[in-house]
C-alpha cells in the first residue's frame, strides 16, 4: 500500500447535493471545475488540490477511502465530521 496519496476533493453539506455532482463529473463535467465553483473547503480554490499527505493527516473515513482508490478514480460520496466529499486519488 503506498505510504503517501496525492488527492483532490470536493466537499458539500448534503449527500444529495454529492451524489448528483458525481453524476455531473461522470458525464464530463471536469472534477477541478467542480471543485472550484461548488466545494466548501478552501482547496477548492486549487481545483480541490489537497496535495500529498500520509496516514494520520486526514480524518479515519477520508484516508480509508483515499488510500485504496487507483490513480485517477474517483470515489463515491464519503461522510466525516465536515460532510460528504468526493475524491479523487491524482498520484
């Protein structure tokens, strides 16, 4: 397992509201542009560019989801203390 991922996310308030962005991006909606216009985490000002980070740097329930995609998958909606977020493993 790889000791550090590079990642991007968005971040809302509402699972519905993750649910049908994801559908947006499946369609050809670009994930960075998503990012920018919707998330509320201020790395989406980086088109949701969290950069690399290791285990024990994110809250339990986005690690254990971000640490098993592939390069370039994007996850479905996953719930912590902040909301729901979709990632998106970069490297």
């Amino acid at each position: 397992m790889a000791q550090k991922v590079k990642c991007s996310h968005i971040l809302v308030e509402k699972q519905s509201q993750a649910l049908q962005l994801l559908e947006e991006i499946k369609k050809g909606k670009k994930f960075g542009t998503v990012a920018r216009e919707i998330s509320t985490c201020p790395s989406g000002k980086k088109d949701g560019d969290l950069g690399y980070f290791t285990k024990g740097m994110m809250v339990k329930e986005f690690e254990d989801v971000a640490f098993n995609l592939e390069i370039g998958e994007i996850s479905a909606p996953v719930k912590t203390q902040f909301g729901y977020h979709i990632i998106k493993r970069l490297g």
